[in-house]
C-alpha cells in the first residue's frame, strides 16, 4: 500500500525536530455544492531542523515517531 504524501506550508518550527504542517483541500458542501476551503495541521519530524516557517513543503506518512507525529517531512517544493 503506498503512503499518502501532502503538501502544505509550514506554520510554526518552534518545536526541536518537529514542524507543525497546514494542509488545505477543497470541500463541496453536501446539499448546496459550494465549495469551500478547510484546512488541517499536521505535525511532522523534521530531523536536521532546516524548515522553516512559511516553506512550503511535502509530508509523507510514517509509522508513529511521537504521541502526536504521524508524518516526516520529504522535500521542501519552494
């Protein structure tokens, strides 16, 4: 099974090897169709502590490093 990978922009690195990750998608309203932004925030393992904020970057899905991270961060895209 492959694993999911995001892209989305780095909010906060003030945490040691950690960045916290804002993921936006587009919803469509269940009855009227409109569609609308959401966002989620994910925390994930940066190992060497090169993210900064406002990157944007690709998180990728691993087993659980922490209580709270789930992901580990593959590239930065800009």
């Amino acid at each position: 099974m492959p694993k999911t990978r995001l892209t989305g922009i780095v909010v906060s690195d003030k945490m040691d090897k950690t960045v916290v990750v804002r993921v936006e998608r587009l919803k469509a309203h269940p009855k009227y169709l409109r569609r609308f932004r959401t966002h989620t925030k994910y925390k994930a393992h940066d190992e060497n502590n090169e993210y900064k904020t406002g990157d944007t970057v690709q998180i990728e899905e691993t087993p659980p490093e922490s209580r709270e991270k789930r992901w580990v961060v593959i590239k930065k895209i800009s």
